[in-house]
C-alpha cells in the first residue's frame, strides 16, 4: 500500500510542479498530499467524481468548491500569492487526466485505511496525519 502511494503522491507532485513552476519539492509533495485527504473528505475518491463535479458547471457550488480546496492548497503550499493563477492552475489539473487518477488513488488510500493510518509510513503531511490519526 505504502508504495502505491508514493508512486501516485509523486504522480500528483510532479503534475503540480509543472503546472505551478514551484521549486519546493517537499511542499509539491506535502500539498498532493493534502489535496488527497480533502477529496478523500468529499468522497471524491475516482476520476469519474471528480468529472461529475466538473460536469455541473463552472458556476455550480460544488465545482467552485472543489476548485477553491485545490486553489488554496497550491496558495499555501507553493506561496503563490495570485489568486487567479492558482485558480487557473487548479482548474487546468483538475482537466488532467493523469492527476485525477493519482490524486483520486491517494484519495482512496486514505479511506481504506482510515482505522490504522499510523501503517501509512510515507506521509509527510503533518495536516493529513493530523486529520486521520
């Protein structure tokens, strides 16, 4: 389990280094993490709920709500203080098929093991560990 969810936090990362140009690996890292515990609180936990959210409209509450979840977590993460860019980014990876998929995995990571978390070695995120332990 540990090394599935490494492969797809490093899958989630790299999608948000190359959307957002930051050069902080461990807080890419920390925040594929982070945006993984708040899908999984959603219960966003595949790429097809993520495309339902999407597909109810740039105007619908709940696809503004998603956005902005992946929008701050980029803002906190990356530093990356212009709130439309981050916005932007945010909605350009939530088009990205890759980074649905891996960040949804990590998503369902986290639920399936939300009795004994402490077995999840490789996260680093003190706020997801916070939240599921």
């Amino acid at each position: 389990m540990n090394d599935l969810l490494f492969l797809n936090t490093q899958r989630a990362a790299y999608f948000l280094w190359e959307f957002t140009g930051c050069d902080n690996a461990l807080g890419l890292w920390t925040c594929a993490e982070d945006i993984g515990g708040g899908l999984e609180d959603r219960g966003l936990l595949t790429p097809e709920h993520i495309d339902s959210v999407a597909g109810k409209g740039v105007y619908s509450s709940e696809y503004i709500g998603l956005i902005r979840l992946i929008a701050f977590k980029i803002f906190i993460y990356t530093g990356q203080r212009d709130k439309e860019a981050n916005w932007f980014i945010a909605e350009a990876l939530v088009k990205n098929h890759e980074w649905r998929g891996s960040v949804t995995q990590i998503a369902g990571i986290y639920r399936d093991n939300k009795t004994h978390f402490e077995a999840l070695s490789g996260v680093r995120s003190e706020h997801v560990r916070q939240n599921y332990t």
